[in-house]
C-alpha cells in the first residue's frame, strides 16, 4: 500500500466481503497538461463491479487534472474517496457511483 488511506480501504473492502485487486499492470490512459498521453494506475480495482477506486487525502493541481482526464475517458468506472469517512461508510450501492474531481 502506498498511504495509511488505502490501507484501510483494503480493510473495509475486506470487512464488507468485496473482491479487490491492486495491479501495477492495470493502466488507464489518460492525457496531461502537455498533451501527452499517460498511464494511470488505479488503487484498486473491484472486479464484481467493474469500479477502479482511488483513495485521494490531498489535491494538487496536476492530481486534479489528471484525475478529470481519466474520469472523462472512463465515465461512470472511477470512484473517489477523498476521507476516513467516506472509507467508513463504503457500501455497496454508493461504490456505483462517480464522484467529481474537486476544483
């Protein structure tokens, strides 16, 4: 795990009984603020689902940009939880949804 956050996503994922998976060769493209097309590597991918989960504390510019690139390319696949609450409270029928990238 790369933060404390996604650890305790695994946990809840595993406490609910959802399948995840986290794999470096799962790889979303999407284009930066360049131009140039890149690879972005979900947190976690919830294969019954068909949902890419990103665990996200703190925003930068460039994690807001890439993050509406790779929502815009894959609509209604990428799930944001952006605090300890929202990994609290993870239920099935909220991880259907999208979230918007903060401005």
């Amino acid at each position: 795990m790369d933060s404390s956050w996604e650890a305790k996503c695994a946990e809840k994922l595993d406490e609910l009984g959802v399948k995840w998976e986290r794999d470096e060769n799962i790889k979303l493209k999407y284009i930066d603020k360049r131009a140039q097309t890149r690879n972005y590597i979900p947190d976690f991918y919830l294969p019954d689902y068909d949902i890419y989960l990103e665990v996200k504390g703190y925003w930068t510019t460039a994690a807001r940009w890439k993050m509406r690139s790779v929502m815009d390319r894959n609509p209604g696949k990428i799930r944001l939880l952006e605090s300890l609450d929202e990994i609290s409270g993870l239920c099935l029928p909220v991880l259907a949804t999208t979230s918007s990238v903060p401005l």
